[in-house]
C-alpha cells in the first residue's frame, strides 16, 4: 500500500508535499476496497463519506438529465480520484453517480481521517489545496470544451485527454460524454478518416 500511495503522490505531484511519518498516519487509515464492473462507488442522492483513488480500474461520473439521460462528466482512470468533490466537502448529497465501467480498485480515505489530516500537519492543507486546484481546471477545461468547441473538436480533445480510453468504454459513453448522439460520433469519425 505505500508504495501505491507514493506513485500516487507522484502522479499527482504531491511526493514532496508529504513527510514519510505522515504517509505512515494516512496508510494506517486508508482501505483498499474493490468495485465490480457496472456496481456504484457512489450514488446520486448519497452524501460521499470517502475519497477513492483508482489503482486499477475505470470510473465514470455521471448524472442523470432532465429527459432521464445518462450524461457522462468525467471518467477516472488509474491514480486519479473517484469523487463528488463539492458533496464531499460539504457533506451534501451527490448530485453524481460514480459507477466502475471495469472492476476496479481504490484505496479510500473516510472523511473523518481526511479532516484528521487537514487538522494536523501542513502538507495535507498543501494537498487539499492542490486537489481542488486540480478539481477547478478540470472543470473549468471542460466547460470550456462544451460552451466553446465543436463536436468534432471535442471528440479530438477527448482522445488526446484520455489515450487509449476509446477501445475500453462503449461507444456511448464516448458520445455522453462530448454531448453528442452516438451517430453523430459515427459520422465524426467516419469524416476524420477520410480526412
């Protein structure tokens, strides 16, 4: 487990935020749990207790629309986070499902132990900080994306931002997540390759 949690610190350049004893203190508490394919991490309507980081696996963050449409918001790939951030701060019920698209494999942190942590030694305000740094340019890029690119530009996004995610996920999960039908992903990667 530590060395999952220091690749992790490193994937999130947050190693040399974190003093070796206080890697210690969060591992004692931390639990692996493991989510199989199709079953939930997190339902709408819940108030998120932990934070997951993925060791292996995929996630999808979702809502459900107004038409009662699955609208994909953001997958979770290995040594990312599995949260409803701003439920989880407040304590609120998730607006979001997160659901494993794979079997998956998280180590997760209460929010008890998270507010221990935040309370004690600097580092982890440092790492607070970061995350929700993290957490606002990924939403901020994505709304971008939506408001400002066309379909075609986001599909081309997408693959750049998620290599090699397109042969794990179905096709429809690609064209929630650009906002878009799954025959109009057909036609822009139909006209991509003839290009």
């Amino acid at each position: 487990m530590a060395d999952y949690l220091s690749s992790l610190a490193d994937a999130m350049n947050f190693v040399g935020d974190i003093p070796e004893e206080e890697l210690k203190k969060a591992l004692e508490r931390a639990r692996f749990i493991t989510v199989k394919k199709n079953s939930y991490f997190l339902r709408a309507g819940e108030v998120p207790r932990r934070i997951g980081f993925l060791k292996s696996g995929l996630m999808c963050l979702f809502y459900i629309d107004l038409n009662g449409m699955e609208v994909n918001k953001h997958f979770s790939l290995e040594n990312t986070l599995a949260i409803s951030y701003s439920a989880f701060l407040q304590q609120t019920e998730s607006k979001f499902f997160i659901q494993a698209l794979e079997d998956s494999r998280l180590l997760t942190i209460d929010y008890d132990t998270y507010h221990e942590l935040l309370g004690g030694h600097i580092c982890w305000q440092i790492v607070a900080r970061k995350l929700a740094e993290m957490v606002f340019i990924l939403k901020e890029k994505r709304e971008a994306e939506l408001l400002l690119n066309d379909a075609q530009e986001r599909y081309q996004r997408f693959l750049a931002d998620y290599p090699g995610l397109e042969r794990r996920i179905a096709q429809y999960h690609v064209a929630s997540y650009l906002g878009i039908t799954p025959e109009s992903l057909s036609r822009i990667r139909s006209n991509l390759k003839q290009n």
